[in-house]
C-alpha cells in the first residue's frame, strides 16, 4: 500500500480535507484528524478505542500501538505490510468518530 492509495481514499470521504505539510500530509474532517503520514511506511489513523484492539487481533500484521500512542485513540497502519481494507475500514472508523 503506498502513502498516495491512503490520500485517495481518505480525500473521497465526505468533509475530509487534506493539511499538514508536502512531506507530512494529514487529512481531517472538520479540523479533527482522520489519518496522518507519519513516515514513508506508516500513517496513524484515529480510530474509537473500543474498536482499537478488534483492529489489533484481526489484523496484527497491518497495524500496531506503540508504547507512546496506548493512551490515545490512534493506530499506527505500517503499509508495505498492510491489508488494504483493513486500513480503509479503520479510515472509515476514524472517519464517522471525527464527524460526530
């Protein structure tokens, strides 16, 4: 999965807006994040906690928490390991939390 697949999809979304910097794109929806490029390989998507570790079992090879992120509502997604849905269904999850 490349970084510009995860700006597509999430750009097709209702209300999200792409921001942050060229090197360190983020998109929001009403100025409340949805997913992030932290580095070339990982994005972080906000996703509700409760669905966090569902996201975690299912699919422990495409996303992690780092020790940093434990106490926030956010997964890192690393993409040359990712399964495509499964990062767009957690876009989609942080996508209806930020609307709300």
């Amino acid at each position: 999965m490349t970084p510009e697949e995860v700006g597509r999809y999430a750009e097709a979304l209702p209300e999200v807006k792409r921001k942050g910097t060229p090197s360190r794109p983020a998109w929001y929806v009403r100025d409340r994040l949805v997913v992030r490029l932290q580095d070339p390989g990982t994005v972080v998507i906000r996703v509700p906690l409760g669905e966090r570790e569902a996201l975690l079992d299912t699919y422990p090879d495409t996303f992690g928490v780092p020790p940093r992120m434990e106490a926030h509502h956010k997964v890192e997604a690393y993409l040359d390991r990712a399964q495509p849905a499964a990062v767009f269904a957690a876009i989609d999850l942080a996508w209806e939390m930020q609307r709300r």
